[in-house]
C-alpha cells in the first residue's frame, strides 16, 4: 500500500489515517501488508523504485484526495514498469469523484473502489486470493471490460456501526517524522506539542456548502445511467452521519498515549458541531465527560493554570460550525482540553453567505469567533475570495470584518473541486480554462492556496492574486484605488466562469449604490 505526497510545499504533519486504517482491516483479514508513506519520507523516485522492485507483491493499492494526482500517476508508472504482474488497486477520493476519467487517465490501473472501502476492499482482497477477477458482482468498484469500456457497479452501502472498525496500523506508519513537525501555531498547546497524531471520530457532515465534497463516505454518491446509458456517479445531498462512541474514542487515544505517548490529538472529522447537532447535543458532552474520567484530562485544565505548565494529559482540536456552536459547549470542550477549533467563515458578506448553502449568515461568522475565543478555545478562520458572486463591495465587507475582529490571514480561493457542486456548475468553463484538457486541471489542483480554475463572474486570475494580498493586508486603501481602476474596464473580465445554466446560479450584477445599501447588511 502506498500513500502518495499530500502538499510538496509543507511538511508531513498528518498521518494517512484512511489508508492506514484499510491496511488494518487486510491485516485483521490475515494478509501480509507492507505500507509505504511516500508523504512522510519523501526520498524521491528512485527510493519510490526500490520500494516496488523489494518484493514480488500480488496486489499494489494507492489512493488519495484529487490533489495527490500528480504523485498517483508518476507512481503508477514506476509500479507498472518495475512489477507488472501485480494486481493495482486504486481508491479514494481522486478516483471516486471521477472513476471513468481516471481509468482513462491512468491505464496502470486494473480495478477502483469507490466510496467507502471498509467493505469493498477486503471483499476485493479475497477474490483476488481466489483467482477470480470478475468483478461485474462487486459492489463499488470500477474496471475495464474486454473491450476497454470503462464499467461502473452498484453503489456499496456504507457500514452503520463506526465501532466494528479497528484502530489505524499505526506500527506500519513512519510516525517519528510526524512527530518531529508536532508543533503548529494555531495555540499554545499546539505549539508546545512534541506527540501529535490524527484521529477521526466521526464521518459525514450535514451541510450542503456548494464548495463542498463528500465522494460516496456520506451516503451522498449514487449511480445512474448518463445520457449514452452508461453507470456514472452522481453526487446527491444524501446525508448519512455515523461517529464513533465515546468510549470508542477515549479507548483509542489511551492506546496511542500508551504505546506512543501521545500529546495531542487532532479530530479529522469534516465538522464535530454537526455530529453533536446529529446525536441530540450530547456526543461531546459525552466525550468531555469521558475524556476526563479517563485521565486524559491535561493538568492545566484540570488545575486552571496556563497551558504552557501543563504536565500530563492529552490535548485535542477540531473543527466547528458558526451556526452550532454554542458558550456552553465549548466551555466544556475547553475544560476537557480543546485547544483550538477550525471554523469555516469563508466571507462575512450577506449575498456570498446566501448562496453558499451552509446555513450560515453574517451575524453567525462575526459572534462565533468571539464566544470561543472567551471560553479560552483559540478559533481559526478560514476565508476564500473569488466566489461566482464576488464583487469590490462583498471583499471590502469581508476586510471591515476581519478589522472588526482583529483577524488576520490570507485567504484561500474559491476552487471547483471535483465532487462539489461547484465543479458540475463550472466545468464547461474549467475545460475552455485548460484548452479542453481536464486532465490539466486535476494535475494543477492544490489546496487552495494558489490559483487553478477561475469561478468568479468578475475578477481575473490576476485580480485575484492583488485581492488576496488586499485581504491579507486589511488595506481599504488599496481596494478602493483597485476598484476605480477596474470600473474603467469592462463589467465582465472573466467571461470564461459561465456556469450551466441548470444549477440556476444568478450571475453578479452592478447594482445603483441605493439599491445596494438596501440590500446589504450593515456591519
């Protein structure tokens, strides 16, 4: 199993918990697992070569988020040339989201489960062991007919019980390299970590955020005929939210305590809020509680003294929702060792939050920061700009609320990840921005940071670029001059972000300066 470079520019600092946790379940099932984390150790192509040459391997299983393509597709080609026989395996998120692409894309590539692979994968395992290779009856899988076609089965459904899984292989993982880039200053105690290490206590999330994906781990995925009768996937607003006991938790982390002493640990999860909000708002006051009872407890919670003279105990972060959260709760979060807590603000202004989908609106995004910073949780926003529906007025209530906040950062931009609404909305423009080749675009995907695929009906890519170091600056100077520059060009810069006009998304419009102050929250 190979889990490929996550983000060349930074550091290894998560540990690959999804593939760790399938090679768990081969390893319950009693077959010999080897897995290399070509993220944490990133000795380059000719180690990568050794690797796949060390052994005579009956199956080679790869997978990640779309944005790992790059390494996937320079792997598959090592492994293929230098172990032809082996059985190639690919999952996860990058193929899920668009099976038929990536097995024309990628020819190494004999069979691809998609969705939620704790069932599939050791069912594929063990036709394998048994030299069947038809795979017409499996469900969630994808792979090549005699004829090239790319065939689709069935959805696999997803399990319903969190706790029948086992705990990562952790012991197959080469944890002393995420632990040396333990320490992050996002808190104090995160700061001061020396030990800390992924889990994820729960999957799905409840929002419809149209930047969004889920790619068959949420119920979210079907498959349908397309228009030439074929099965595609199809992604839905089917929500299927499952987490893990407490005690489930708490017994995980005292294990990673015990065998790795362990500091702190980082929920995964895409939004602890909505799994509180899905379990009736007692999920975290059951795990706080447990938490303590426990002993994981860190002393300085436990003694009200400050964090940096803490002497034992585990410390945890996660991510929240502005709308869910409340004092309450995060009080008792805090008191179990909560340290800081992701929240998705994205823009503070009206119309932008409007057509977003995730149910959150301007006086949500301006109190939830507030109310965890006073209950001492250390909030980390995030901000995007270049939204469909962006214009001068929405960055410039976003920079007067950042002020307003004394928040600084610089802001992601809106990107149409496949699997998201945004992407089937968009995807006309996407190809016309890469000269018709969408594989160009997968292979320029990152995290956000950087510019791909434009969706803004206003700005160009270079605008773009000056608004985010605006943003970053706080400067309303600055976003004045631009905006009186820009009215001397066209209304439409960027005619190339034209969505299908199915999703019905309303394209921005220049509104008289009367119209606009009345349809715009005042700060």
């Amino acid at each position: 199993m190979i889990n490929p470079i996550v983000r060349e520019e930074s550091d290894p600092e998560s540990i690959p918990y999804g593939i760790s946790l399938l090679a768990a379940i081969a390893l319950e099932k009693g077959h010999l697992v080897q897995l290399y984390d070509e993220n944490a150790w990133r000795k380059g192509p000719e180690v990568m070569e050794g690797v796949i040459a060390a052994d005579d391997w009956d199956v080679i299983a790869i997978g990640g988020l779309t944005t790992t393509y790059g390494s996937i597709k320079a792997t598959l080609k090592t492994c293929r040339r230098v172990c032809p026989k082996a059985f190639i395996i690919a999952g996860g998120g990058f193929l899920t989201s668009m099976p038929k692409e990536i097995l024309t894309w990628l020819p190494e590539i004999d069979l691809g489960i998609m969705g939620e692979a704790f069932v599939t994968w050791p069912e594929v395992l063990k036709q394998i062991d048994n030299k069947n290779l038809d795979f017409s009856k499996t469900l969630g899988v994808c792979f090549r007919d005699k004829n090239g076609k790319v065939v689709i089965t069935p959805v696999r459904p997803n399990i319903h019980n969190l706790d029948i899984l086992p705990y990562p292989a952790w012991d197959l993982l080469p944890l002393e390299i995420y632990f040396k880039n333990s320490s992050y200053l996002y808190s104090e105690a995160g700061y001061l970590s020396k030990r800390r290490i992924d889990i994820m206590g729960s999957l799905g999330c409840g929002l419809i955020c149209k930047f969004c994906w889920h790619l068959g781990t949420t119920g979210d995925m079907v498959v349908n005929k397309d228009a030439n009768g074929d099965n595609d996937v199809q992604f839905t607003y089917g929500r299927n939210i499952r987490y893990h006991s407490p005690e489930y938790i708490v017994k995980m982390v005292k294990t990673l305590v015990e065998r790795y002493q362990v500091d702190f640990v980082g929920f995964v999860d895409e939004n602890l809020m909505t799994m509180d909000v899905a379990s009736g708002r007692s999920w975290l006051k059951d795990l706080c509680a447990l938490w303590i009872k426990e002993g994981l407890q860190p002393t300085s919670r436990r003694d009200g003294l400050p964090d940096n003279q803490n002497k034992g105990g585990v410390f945890w972060a996660g991510t929240s929702h502005a709308s869910l959260s409340n004092k309450e709760i995060l009080e008792i979060m805090y008191k179990a060792g909560c340290s800081q807590l992701v929240y998705g603000i994205e823009s503070f202004d009206p119309v932008i939050l409007k057509n977003l989908g995730k149910g959150v609106n301007q006086k949500h995004n301006l109190t939830a920061p507030k109310i965890c910073m006073e209950t001492g949780i250390i909030p980390i926003p995030n901000i995007i700009i270049g939204f469909p529906l962006e214009t001068f007025q929405s960055v410039r209530t976003t920079i007067e609320s950042l002020i307003q906040l004394g928040i600084h950062c610089k802001p992601h931009f809106a990107t149409p990840y496949p699997g998201s609404e945004w992407y089937y909305s968009y995807k006309d423009s996407i190809l016309e921005q890469y000269d018709g080749d969408l594989e160009k675009f997968i292979l320029d995907l990152g995290d956000a940071s950087k510019i791909s695929a434009v969706i803004s009906h206003n700005f160009s890519p270079m605008q773009l670029l000056g608004l985010q170091q605006i943003v970053m600056q706080r400067d309303l100077r600055l976003l004045d001059l631009a905006e009186k520059h820009w009215g001397k060009a066209d209304a439409m810069v960027n005619p190339l972000a034209k969505p299908k006009e199915s999703f019905n998304i309303v394209k921005a419009k220049v509104k008289a300066p009367i119209e606009e102050a009345l349809t715009r929250t005042s700060l």
